[in-house]
C-alpha cells in the first residue's frame, strides 16, 4: 500500500471545475478523471476522507482487547473492543510523536504501548500513561484522536471526516429491510483481495451495471436474472415477491430515486431480485451454499442488492452474503476486495464449502478485473472519447452524477 496522497495543490480546483463543468450528461466521464492527479488529490479527500467505509465486522473482534486494522490511503485505523463491549474507532497514530502505535493488523491486546517510547493507551483510545514524563502532562488532552463509527447490523463502518453523512437513512429505511437476514449474526468465512490496475471509480462504474454481464459473466448469468432488460426480468421479479414474503426475505424496493435521503445523509439502496428457476443460491449449481441466514424459513431464490453507501455494496442471498469494497492505492492502481458472510455458527466442512461459497464472485471477480484492466487501457489512448451510457447502465449513471457532486 503507498503512503498517503499529497494534499490539493494550486491550480486543481480550477482543472476539477473545468472537468465538472465541461461533462455531458448520459455519457462516460473524460479521460482526465481518470488519469489526473489533481482529480485523485480530489478524490482521496472529497469522496474517500468525507465518505463512510466498511471498517470489519463484529465478529472478527468478538472479545475485548480484539481489534483490526482498517488502512487506507495511508491512514490506519484500529477498530478495537473495550472491556465493556464498545467499539471505538481510534486513529493508529501515536500522541507523543506520532509514530504509528499498532504494528500488527490483527490482535487482542490489555492496552496499546507505542513502539517508540512506550506511551500506553487505554482501549478506549484514552492515554493511561506516559513514561518518565513530568506531573504536568495532561492526560486527559493526549487521548488517541476518534474516527466516526456507526455499527449497522453487526457491520462496522468508519469515517474520516469531521462531520461525516448522517447514517439517518440506514436507520430509518434500509434497517428494517436487512434485519430479516441478521448480519449481526454472522462471521466472515472468506475474504480475497484484487488487485486491479485501473483507477477506482471504472471498479465502481462497473460493478454498477449488468450491462456488461452477458457478455463477461456467463456463470453469473445463467442464475441472475438481473442482466436482462426490465420487459424480461420484470415479471421474474414481480414472481418472487411471494416467494420472498413466504420465507421473510424483503422485497420492497427503495429505488433508484434515492427518495429517503436528504443533502448530507447517506445513500441507501434495497432491491431483492430473482434468480433463475432451480436456482436456490449464487452457486455454481444453484445448491444453497450455507444454512439460511437469520429468521429465514427457506430459500426464495432471491437475491437483494444493498448499499450502504457509495463504496460498499453488498448481495444477501439467503444463506449468505458478499460485500464490496473498492479501495484505491493510487489513481492507476486499485483493490478489490470481496468479502463472504455465513451464519455465525455454520462451521466449515459440515455446513459450508468454502470452495463452493466463493465460487461465483471469485470467478466473476476475476473477469471483471480483466475487463476493467481493458478499460482502463482504452482510456489512456489518445482515441478515447466519453460514449453514451445504455439503459442498462442508469446506475452507473447515478453514480456518476454523485460523483461529480461530491468533488464538484
Ligand atoms: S511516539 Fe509514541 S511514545 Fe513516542
Ligand atoms: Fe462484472
């Protein structure tokens, strides 16, 4: 992972405006967003320091003293539990000179001691003790400096900014839609990180449309019927509304309008759609996977498309679920990385394969960051020119518009 990016510099506000004003609507973004460095130094601190991140989840700190690592863009972030059950989000920077204070990205500690010179901390950030220094120390203004932290159904979500986006809408609308699978309840049973050579947001851009999944995805889309333009896939999904009641899965939609949200709130998306007949899970077979999540009474064949935010979506079948994260190392280089949720007391080998739990976002996966890799490619030439979006990609359009919104 690089060091943190420089800061703006003069002169970028400017070439960003200029790109923002000159884009045209229903089309791709220019060259330039892509492949400036003054639109990353904009990037990293309008969209990655400004917008929540998926940090972990609870299960992989479920003692106190546990914590994890979250680093990006050169900032660390330790994710820690404390002896009362709380869990803090604390800067991984050390208040005496600033060393870094956590080396291991995984652990359970009693208390954090620097490296350097052995300053401890509390787990709840607050300095417990600062070595040979005078009675005149003030303690209580040493403390390791907080991130924002919201816990959302068992996920930990972290942001860097001052006054980050009020989780406000994951509260009041998309929270009663995902309790029914009970993520809270859940574990990571598989985790692969991508590296992808492309700038960040063709990761996003194409993880937005199933424009490309015909042609890319074959496994993916012989079960998922969400390739398919909305006269065909339309009475599919209006079918699994029933299967969907019968065994608690939700299948209201908050669409695309984003209707529940206000400037400043998070974007929150819930859609559940089908999968094919006979297919029970995204399994290469269609076979479920792993036992049903939550208070689920059967396998529907649905699937529900989540996000939490611009940069972590996530699919809940009914016996599992995969989450994105699209993680930026520099303008030409990406992570992604996928994760894979089963119920928190399936054990692996008796209730679940790991092989067959991966399989379809691992082969989908890997195609996509070949196909992005292309893109990004094509986009560097001197031939490229910003094409119109399809239908088929008025997501991709949503999030372009955001985007621009956000660094304009
Ligand atoms: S930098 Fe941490 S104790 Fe000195
Ligand atoms: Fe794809």
């Amino acid at each position: 992972m690089s060091g943190r990016p420089e800061r703006s510099r003069a002169g970028d506000e400017d070439h960003v405006a200029g790109l923002v004003a000159g884009y045209r609507e229903g089309h791709a973004l220019a060259q330039d967003f892509y492949l400036s460095d003054a639109v990353f130094r904009r990037d990293v601190e309008r969209v990655f320091m400004a917008q929540w991140h998926l940090a972990g989840h609870v299960s992989e700190i479920p003692q106190p003293g546990d914590y994890l690592l979250f680093d990006l863009l050169g900032e660390s972030v330790i994710v820690v539990r404390d002896r009362d059950g709380a869990v803090h989000a604390l800067a991984n920077v050390c208040r005496h000179r600033g060393s870094r204070l956590c080396l291991e990205p995984r652990g359970n500690v009693r208390r954090f001691t620097c490296p350097y010179h052995a300053w401890v901390y509390n787990l709840d950030g607050g300095l417990f003790s600062a070595r040979l220094m005078g009675a005149e120390t003030d303690k209580a203004t040493l403390g390791l400096k907080r991130l924002a932290i919201e816990l959302f159904q068992g996920l930990i979500y972290v942001s860097f900014a001052d006054r980050p986006e009020s989780f406000a809408p994951a509260r009041r609308v998309l929270e009663p839609l995902v309790a029914p699978f009970d993520l809270a309840r859940t574990r990571v049973a598989a985790r692969i990180s991508y590296p992808v050579a492309a700038n960040w947001k063709l990761l996003v851009e194409n993880y937005n449309e199933c424009y490309h999944c015909t042609a890319a995805h074959p496994e993916f889309s012989r079960s998922h019927v969400i390739h398919l333009p909305d006269d065909i896939a339309g009475p599919l999904n209006r079918a699994i509304a029933d299967r969907a009641a019968a065994t608690g899965a939700p299948a209201d939609t908050l669409d695309g309008t984003w209707p529940n949200k206000a400037a400043g709130e998070i974007d929150v998306y819930y859609r559940r759609y089908a999968l094919f007949e006979g297919y029970r899970s995204g399994s290469e077979d269609g076979r479920p996977v792993a036992p049903l999540l939550g208070g689920l009474t059967g396998w529907d064949g649905g699937a529900s498309d989540v996000y939490v935010g611009l940069l972590n979506p996530m699919l809940v079948y009914s016996d599992h679920a995969v989450i994105y994260r699209f993680i930026p190392v520099d303008k030409d280089t990406s992570i992604q990385d996928v994760i894979w949720l089963v119920r928190e007391d399936a054990v692996e080998g008796r209730d679940y394969d790991r092989e067959r739990l991966v399989w379809l976002w691992d082969v989908t996966t890997q195609s996509d960051k070949l196909i992005i890799e292309k893109n990004q490619e094509g986009i560097r030439s001197r031939y490229y020119e910003p094409g119109p979006f399809a239908p088929m990609e008025s997501y991709t359009q949503w999030f372009v518009n955001c985007y621009l919104n956000l660094i304009g």
